[in-house]
C-alpha cells in the first residue's frame, strides 16, 4: 500500500498521501507575482452589471441572476 511507511523513508503520512496525488493532480498552482491591476473597462463592466442585475437565492438553493425592476 502507497500510504504503509517503508524502512528509512522519514516522510509524514499526509506528505505520502500528497505525493501518491500528485502524478494525477499536480502541484500547486503558486502566484509569485502581484496581481495585475483591473482594466477600467472591466470596472465599468462590473459596475454597470452589478447596477442592473440581482442575485436571488431559490428555495431550493440555486442562485438565479436577475435583471432588476426599473425603478
């Protein structure tokens, strides 16, 4: 079994199990550089779909997007 320690293998059982994944999952994925700054066309955007659209939850849990009453 992958997770049983072997003779002189110093390793942790979670950092086994995290080795046995990694073949399947890869790496994690580790920023390094600070975030790009947002385009104001893409604040814009986002102001204006946050001004005109509501989230609404349904009674059975699902979130809905929905235009907004005109006022």
């Amino acid at each position: 079994m992958i997770w049983r320690k072997r003779p002189g293998d110093h390793r942790t059982w979670g950092m086994r199990v995290t080795e046995a994944f990694l073949p399947f999952m890869g790496p994690a994925s580790i920023r390094r550089t600070p975030p790009r700054e947002i385009r104001p066309e893409a604040r814009a955007r986002d102001a204006e779909l946050r001004r005109t659209l509501d989230r609404v939850t349904g009674p059975d849990g699902r979130t809905y997007v929905v235009e907004r009453p005109a006022d």
